[in-house]
C-alpha cells in the first residue's frame, strides 16, 4: 500500500505543480481502517478528468488515481482553490503484521 500512496500522491503533487502554479500542501492521515492524501492548493482552474489516447504522454495521472485508491474527489474551497483527496483501505494484514497492531481492536 506504500507504494500505492505514494504514485497517488506523486500524480497529486504533479498536477498542482503543473496546472495549479500556487503554492499547495500535502496532509497524509488515517487510521486502523483507511489513509487519506490531500493535495490543496489555491488555484480557481478545476481538475478534468480526460480520456487518454495509449500514445499520449499526458492526461494519465487521474487515472492512475482513480484505479489505484479506493476513492478520490475533489473539494473545491469556498474563495479559490481546491483540495484533491484520495483514501486508500488498510488490509487487516496490514495492521496485524504492524508492530502497532497487535492488539487493535476491531469492529
């Protein structure tokens, strides 16, 4: 799942960079049950989520966020700027094999 996190991240981190041009934050959250990235920066352009062609070189990196988390949205903040989000599910493996995990409860 690190891995996960962090492509998913790298492409959130990406977009504000290129299309956002402001400064932007990075919040990594979670629990037991589910880690949540958040990419905010105080851009007024929204995300488009495009169609790809294979021979394209950009357009992917939504795409890649939408297969690999378990969810993702968008926010967009009352003045400018909006918060891309993306949650990613703990397996129980994770949290049992986690020197934390031993004795979590679970629901």
């Amino acid at each position: 799942m690190i891995d996960d996190v962090r492509l998913v991240t790298s492409e959130l981190v990406t977009n504000a960079i290129q299309h956002a041009k402001t400064a932007f934050t990075v919040v990594l959250e979670g629990d037991t049950r589910m880690v949540r990235v958040t990419v905010s920066d105080d851009s007024a352009s929204r995300l488009t989520l495009t169609t790809p062609t294979a021979s394209d070189a950009e357009g992917w990196g939504l795409r890649i966020v939408q297969s690999i988390s378990h969810d993702w949205g968008v926010v967009d903040r009352t003045r400018t700027g909006k918060s891309v989000w993306a949650t990613f599910a703990v397996s129980e493996y994770a949290v049992l094999s986690h020197p934390l995990g031993e004795g979590v409860a679970r629901e």
